[in-house]
C-alpha cells in the first residue's frame, strides 16, 4: 500500500512543476578545455546534443523552463565533467523537458563520454573524436562527416542510428544484440551475420565502431 506520505509528495512535486514560469531560458556556461583529454557528460534523463562550436571554449546551451541552474562545468586532472542539476521537479513538467547542447571546439581532439539512461543522445558534424555513449533506454542518433576515432554505443531498449556522409567509411563494424533488429546499408568486406551479431569493415577498417543492444533495433547507413 503507498503511504499518504509518499503520495503527498508526489502531488507537491506535480504543483512545483506546474508552478514553473513555462517561459523557456537558455543557460550558458563556458569552459576551456586546454590540456583536457577527456569529456564526460552525465545527462541521466535530459537529451543531449553534441555538435561542433566556433569558439576556442567549449560551450553548454541547457533549455529551462524554471529557475533552476544550468550544467555544471567541473574540471579534474585532465578531465572536464559536465553534469545537470539533480532538481527532481523537472521530471515532473512533462510539458516543457529540459534539455542539452554541449558545442565542442574544433581543436579538441580527445574522447568524449556520453552516460545516462533514458535521455536522447544526438550528434552532428562529427569528425575527430572518439565517442563512447552509455544509455538504457534512450536513443543515439550521430551523423559522421568523416570517421577517424573509435566508437562504442551501449544501449538496452534505445533505437541506435549511425549515418555517414562518406560512402566507404574507414570502420571495423561490430554489432551485438539480444533481439533488435539490424538495418546496415554500407558495403561491408568480409561480412558474417546472424540474428545476434554483426561482423565486417569498410574501407580500411582502421576505426573500430562498436554497437551493442538488447532490444534497440541498429541501423547504419
């Protein structure tokens, strides 16, 4: 049985919600990543985007609808950490979600880390960066211009979309799955398939791309 305690909160948590100004703001927050090698980003369950920036500072752009802070910049060693505030209302404004672009500058040659669990993960113009995303049930969507790092994507129920501007892409495919179906139009040497498992490469196969579902249906083109 829920105790009335348990359901007196849930209602004040649905009042702050409905209590924010549901006018959209735009937070800022810019670091530098000189002698940085590695991004982390925890979005739990706020989409987030990551695209090129124009600027020598990397760039966070978090949408609001409340009076609550933007992403939170921390820089250790030679790792920066992004993190979202852990403001439990916004989970409740099912009409306005929060959510994340983080504008990476071109100089920035290191890895970038991706760990959540149900929020949406996009990338676009992407080039010269490994990329490693962790998500349960999200989708990862990322749009290649030209593919020169490694990638690694887990998820558990998530959709996975890779797309490429080149035709012949420099990759070692590996796809893993328990159920999700696989949709893969790129040209593919040496190519071995079965309902769970998905081997070959493409050009040089120097870049090793790495996708791994339960039930998330894969598709690369």
């Amino acid at each position: 049985m829920i105790k009335p305690t348990t359901i007196s909160l849930f209602l004040v948590l649905i009042m702050l919600a409905g209590c924010s100004t549901g006018e959209e703001e735009v937070i800022v927050n810019k670091e530098s990543v000189e002698d940085i090698e590695e991004i982390k980003i925890n979005f739990a369950s706020t989409d987030v985007k990551i695209s090129p920036g124009e600027s020598d500072q990397l760039e966070t752009h978090l949408n609001v609808y409340d009076d609550g802070t933007g992403a939170i910049l921390d820089k250790s060693s030679k790792r920066l950490s992004i993190d979202l505030d852990k403001d439990i209302t916004r989970l409740f404004n099912l009409k306005n979600q929060t959510s994340l672009e983080v504008k990476v500058p071109q100089q920035f040659k290191g890895k970038i880390i991706m760990d959540g669990s149900s929020g949406n993960v996009s990338g676009k113009e992407l080039i010269q960066n490994d990329i490693e995303v962790r998500t349960s049930s999200g989708n990862i969507k990322l749009y290649f211009v030209e593919l020169n790092n490694d990638v690694k994507l887990t998820t558990t129920s998530g959709k996975v979309s890779v797309n490429f501007k080149e035709q012949q892409p420099n990759l070692e495919l590996n796809i893993n799955t328990n159920s999700g179906r696989q949709s893969i139009d790129l040209t593919l040497n040496g190519k071995t398939q079965t309902n769970k498992k998905l081997q070959g490469f493409s050009g040089n196969g120097e870049n090793k791309m790495e996708i791994t579902t339960k039930s998330g249906s894969t598709n690369v083109n």
